[in-house]
C-alpha cells in the first residue's frame, strides 16, 4: 500500500527511529447521519410525522430527542476512545418546522447534538444563501465544502470551509467537504455562490492538507453514492469518504441495502477506502470504525448503520424544546395559501379511475415548477390524492391533507416508448381501484380497460407548444412525478430506468400550494387529457356509506420499516372506500364504477387505509359486502366502522 508524500526526505535519524520501532495503529469511531431533511418530530415506516397512536405502540423512529439519546448513548459506550460525529448536509426541506424556522430549529437541535463537522447539502440553498446565512449565524460546528465558492458580495463570507484539521486523540484528522455539482439546477445558491467540480476542489483541498502533514483525510461528501464510489473514493489521498445526496441504506444485514457498509473502493495509490452512508431522515446512525497504520493507510473498517427505533427513549428535555416549537405550526395549518372558484374533486373513487380536477391541479403543479428545466411530462399516481379541497380560501393545512406523505418532486429522462409502459402500468389495476391510476399533465391519452393489461393504452401525444402531436417511441422525454413512483412504488417500475434522476425535489404538497397561490383564485377543471374508451361492469355497492375518516399516510406493501427515501403514495392494495374531503363537495358526475374484484381463494392480507371499512373491503375481495363478518372474525372482531390505518389484516380465502 502506499500514499503519496509531499514532506521531502525523511531524516536518518527518523528512519533509525522507524526502524527501531513502530507506531500504534490508530482507530477511529465515526458517528454520522445524512440527509436529516427537518425530521424534528420523530417518523413512521412511511417517514411521515409518527402520531401519538403510533408513539403508544412502539412504531416510531428517528427525530432529533430519539437521535440525540442514540448519539449520547454512542459517545458514552466510546468514552475514552477516539470519536467523531459528521453530518453530510441536506438539514433543511422536509417538514413544517422547516418551513416555520427555516433552518433555525434545526441549527439548535444540530447543535445539542455536537456535531465536529458538516458539509453543505444542495436544499441548504432552497431559500437562497440567505436561508444558509441565518443557519451559519447559529450553528455552533464547523462547516465544509470546498466546491462552494462565495463572492465578496455574498452573505455565506468565508463561514464554509474548504476543509479543516482535528486533534482526535493527538492525531491530525482533515476534512474536506463537497456538494453536488448539480447544486444551481436542484436549488437556489444565488448569485454570488457558484458551485466548483467537486473532484478537482476535494483534490485541491486534500492536497493542501498534506501539505499541513495531515495523512489522514475523510471526504465528507454530499455527491450520492454512486458518485462516492466512482470518483469521490478514487481521489489520491481521501481515505474515507462520509457520504449522502442519494439516501442509500449500506447495511451487511438489511436486504433492502444498496451495498456493504462500509463499501471499499481500490484508490489508485493501493490501498482501500471504506464509503459509507447512512439512508436519512434520521432513521440510522451510521457507526463506522477505522483502523489506520503509523502511515495514515486505512488497514481495516467496519461497521454497521444503527436502526433509531423505540428502543432508544427520546431526550426528555428535547421533547419539551420541539412541543414548544410546534405550536406556531397549528397556525401555519391555517394559513390561507389562495382560494378556489368552486370545489376541487380529490376523492379516491374518481382519482383512482379517470381524470379528476386534483389531479389535474397537481400534475399541472409539477409540470409548472420543473418547466425550466426541460420537463415536458407529469405523472401523479391517483391514489396519492387523499382528499378534496372546498371551495372559498384554501389552507395550508387543506393541501397538506391532500398530499400528506413528504413525497419530493422528482425528475428523469424516460423514452416515449417507456412512457407509454408506465401508463399501461397506470391503468392495468383500474377494475381494482388501485392507487396507481395516472393523472397527466404535458400529454392526454386513452385506454380501453376490456382490453387486456399491457394492451389497454392508446392514442399517446404529448404537448408540443400549444398542440399537441403523437408520442415518438424513440425520442426522450424529461418527466417529473413523485419520489415514490420514481423509486418504482405502485408498479413503476419503469421509472426505476429513467435517467439522470433527481428524487429530491421540494415537498409536492409545498409545490401545488405555491401553484394555488400563484394562480389564485384557482379554477378547477378536467379538460379530456386521460379518455376512457369502454366502461366496465359497475362493482357491488355498499349498503351503507363510509365512516368518516381523516386523511392518513396510505399502506406499504411491506410493514418492516424501510429506507425509502421518503414517504411511500399509497399502495396497490384495492382501496374500497373514499378518503373524507376537506370539507363536503357538490356532487359531480358520478365516475365510471370499478368491475367487481375476483373472489379470494387463497388467504392474503390488506393494510387498512383511511376509509376502509370490512363491509367495503369483502366487496373487494368477495365481491359480496354481506361477507365482511369474514373479515371481522379473522382478524379478531375489531370495530368493524373503526379499523387502524396502517395495520396489516389478514384476508381468508372465500
């Protein structure tokens, strides 16, 4: 193995020194997180706010009081040993505290924490360098990214450091950060920062470090980690690279990792550098430890990221500090965002089958705020619409019910042809009324659902200026949807090929809030873009209406918690009955009624969504609403008018 050196000959007296005696290797123990995203209040499985039912049954992870006990509880198993505690950027985006504080309460709990070191993300810069500012203002740690390169004239001044050096333990541990190069295309830097390749600014940043005679260097890195692997690992002299941007579970346990943890890349000096990430949203703690020889080469790493589950009791005082905090958030709930001509039709029974006004202002939504960067497509899957809107004023709390899941707007590259797959996906469970039904905007199609599943779609054109004209099988698209359906949930699968992928966008109830304001008062519409060519069989009815019902994070397909990278849009389990809307609806013209599911013949299982009742679920499943005490008496006869979001029934063969 070796490292390059830049401190000239060494002396004889240093080489009868070496050869008369060896230095003890060095161990590291390095704490980190990523991609915090503003989880203040602890998370569910679907990395929504945990709720208080939830707290009660144990089902919570992360937020900052749970994540400050599992880092106290981690620096006191330590004590004595050499330890670090990093944090890979992206604090700001993902919750109403962020939207009230912008980025003040996350610089206070950050700072109860005590991190060493952090490097920028690319959402530090969502409310320009202005919302950077205010946090620098107040964290009490060092921050690092060499690839931002502030003006005179910015406000950042030369609060972010290119890198640093730490005494860990009397020896010289250097720093160097990055962000994504991409950072002025997925936010808002400014002006007066622009953002430098981040392989030739770590280069010339751990250059300088050796130049200090540091040989010990850790890439704290907000690039992803595929990038991580592929350049940032293979820089001459970075030993570890302490990563995020791309949200990736590394585990040597969890099937659901991208990779090992840590995943060890050959640099071209000859030795292997330990990459390591740690999902987000404060779900895991990575815990990684470095073994290092009397030269700096890393001998051995490893090491495991640390599930912030209910095992771990949230910090007493902590709690108190975030009910403090969350009391203006009722009143952001209520703040009137704009106002809508008439009511916006929201209901599951009409997302999930055609075209239906929600989904029309939602789709128009991402297509509004993605059209500088080229997009032309939008797709929202039905069935991540959980209410409707009223007419008259329109609140932030209303969007925030209708889109309730923290789904991030994404963008990629698909080709028509694919395009055209995804939308075969969108209709191939229509007769189940399964959440992925698509709404458009940028294209309008047709589909016959008595044709068979992967033939149904026809009639494809996507908007070309104030036309529209035939979809081109072999030409790309840029597209934008939910982080969800990107990560292929609800059956897109296809979406998992697009290219140059961005999962990270702003929180989609935050965008279609802003496009209300923008085009208050908002009039609601359909206009043909999704076209139904034949009717099915109209379902079974229920003989009496669904309870009333809030709106609610909708099932994972699976009830182990995941490291998505953000909250799932509801499943593709058959979704019976109707989300209760913000405020009651005049009637519209009634939809195109589902076709009866087939009867169960072997035994499955359903998690409740909000609105399921047994009745309407053994129409689902049995076709026969009379049969719900089927369902009742499997499941150990809860109230059957009162069933638990989220929790997974079992569903018994007819």
């Amino acid at each position: 193995m070796t490292k390059s050196f830049s401190f000239g000959l060494l002396t004889a007296s240093m080489l009868a020194l070496s050869a008369g005696a060896a230095f003890a290797d060095y161990e590291l123990n390095i704490l980190h997180i990523n991609d915090f995203h503003s989880r203040i209040e602890s998370i569910n499985k679907f990395d929504s706010t945990c709720s208080a039912e939830e707290e009660g049954k144990k089902e919570c992870f992360g937020g900052a009081a749970r994540l400050k006990t599992a880092i106290d509880q981690r620096r006191q198993a330590l004590s004595g040993k050499n330890v670090l505690l990093l944090n890979a950027g992206d604090n700001f985006q993902g919750s109403l505290f962020y939207t009230t504080y912008k980025g003040a309460a996350e610089a206070e709990f950050l700072n109860l924490m005590k991190f060493d070191a952090m490097t920028v993300g690319n959402h530090e810069f969502d409310d320009s360098e202005d919302g950077l500012a205010t946090f620098l203002d107040k964290v009490q740690f060092p921050v690092v990214t060499a690839n931002v390169k502030a003006t005179a004239a910015s406000k950042l001044g030369d609060r972010i450091k290119p890198s640093l050096v730490l005494d860990v333990g009397g020896q010289k541990i250097g720093i160097v950060g990055a962000v994504t190069n991409d950072t002025a295309e997925l936010s808002s830097p400014g002006p007066n920062v622009t953002i430098a390749d981040d392989v030739q600014a770590i280069t010339s940043a751990v250059q300088d470090l050796k130049g200090q005679g540091v040989n010990k260097i850790i890439a704290l890195t907000h690039v992803g980690y595929p990038r991580d692997l592929a350049l940032i690992a293979k820089i001459p002299d970075v030993d570890v690279v302490v990563g995020g941007h791309s949200h990736s579970l590394l585990s040597n346990t969890d099937p659901k990792a991208e990779g090992p943890y840590p995943t060890m890349v050959d640099n071209p000096g000859g030795y292997k550098v330990p990459v390591v990430q740690a999902a987000s949203y404060s779900k895991y703690l990575g815990d990684l430890v470095v073994n290092f020889d009397d030269s700096g080469v890393v001998k051995d790493a490893k090491g495991d990221p640390i599930l912030i589950d209910s095992t771990f009791t949230p910090d007493p005082a902590v709690i108190t500090r975030i009910a403090e905090l969350a009391k203006p958030i009722e009143e952001l709930r209520k703040k009137v965002i704009g106002s809508s001509e008439s009511p916006i039709e929201g209901d599951r029974k009409v997302c999930r089958i055609k075209e239906c006004s929600m989904g029309n202002l939602v789709a128009d939504a991402m297509l509004d705020r993605t059209k500088n960067q080229g997009v032309t497509i939008a797709v929202q899957n039905g069935g991540g619409l959980r209410a409707s809107i009223d007419g008259g004023e329109v609140t932030q709390g209303e969007v925030i019910t209708v889109l309730p899941f923290q789904n991030t707007l994404a963008t990629f590259e698909l080709t028509g042809a694919n395009v055209v797959k995804a939308l075969e996906n969108g209709v191939s469970q229509i007769d189940q009324g399964a959440g992925r039904f698509p709404q458009v905007a940028g294209l309008k199609f047709s589909f016959d659902q008595s044709k068979p599943v992967g033939s149904r779609v026809s009639d494809v054109q996507v908007k070309d200026g104030d036309n529209f004209a035939a979809i081109d099988p072999t030409k790309t698209y840029k597209v934008a949807t939910n982080n969800f359906m990107r990560a292929g949930g609800d059956g897109y699968s296809i979406f998992k090929e697009g290219q140059n992928a961005y999962d990270f966008g702003p929180d989609l109830a935050d965008v279609t809030a802003e496009y209300v304001a923008t085009h208050s008062p908002y009039k609601p519409y359909t206009d043909g873009r999704v076209t139904e060519l034949a009717q099915a069989a109209p379902a079974p009815s229920a003989s009496e209406p669904a309870p009333a019902a809030p709106a609610a994070p909708a099932p994972s397909p699976s009830t182990e918690p995941t490291p998505a990278p953000a909250a799932p849009a509801p499943s593709t389990e058959p979704a019976p009955a109707p989300a209760v809307p913000a405020a009651p609806a005049p009637a519209a013209p009634a939809p195109a009624p589902a076709a009866s599911a087939p009867a169960a013949t072997t035994p499955s299982t359903h998690v409740i969504a909000a609105g399921d009742t047994f009745w309407d679920l053994a129409v689902t499943f049995y076709g026969d609403g009379t049969l719900w005490r089927k369902l009742s008496d499997a499941n150990g006869k809860p109230n059957p008018r009162h069933l638990t979001v989220g929790k997974e029934i079992e569903v018994p063969a007819e």
